[in-house]
C-alpha cells in the first residue's frame, strides 16, 4: 500500500503554528477547488485532519460523494503525528 496523502484543513496560520511532517495544508474555505491537484486518483489513501477532528470530518464526507473510496478522518494534529510516527513541524 502506498503511503497516505495528508492532508491539512485548518487555516494557513493554523498551518504555520504546527503540522504534521509531509502533510499538505488545503483549507476547508478552498478545499472543494483545490483537491483535484491535490489528489487525483480518487482511490488513493487520504488522511484528513483539524484542530478537533469536526472540519475533517466534512471533508472526508463531501469526499466520499464525490467517490473518493479510501478516506479518513484522522481528528486533530496530534493524533495523526502520533499514528503515523511523525514529527509536529512550525512554520
């Protein structure tokens, strides 16, 4: 299985103060625009995640309309940090 795409829906300055490393910041206000360059193989693996897991969760749902077949709600920063084994960055 190939590695999942991470992806941020938070704000960019939410973005700025933490990430999880390698994850792609794609705010939920321009999501619907910007996920075909993001991911266009709608059977890749996605992770998304939030601050809470809340606007995650919308996208993976608006995602799995639009036949996006392997998408998860992975909740906050840390908890995909944590699951994948991967460091918080800043920037």
């Amino acid at each position: 299985m190939s590695d999942p795409i991470v992806i941020d829906v938070r704000s960019e300055g939410e973005y700025a103060s933490g990430y999880v490393q390698g994850s792609i910041n794609l705010p939920l206000d321009r999501f619907t625009e910007g996920i075909a360059q993001v991911a266009p193989d709608k059977s890749a693996p996605l992770i998304l995640y939030c601050v809470s897991g809340a606007r995650s969760g919308a996208a993976c749902a608006w995602l799995q309309k639009e036949g996006y077949t392997q998408v998860s709600n992975g909740g906050s920063t840390g908890a995909v940090a944590m699951a994948l084994g991967r460091p918080i960055e800043r920037g």
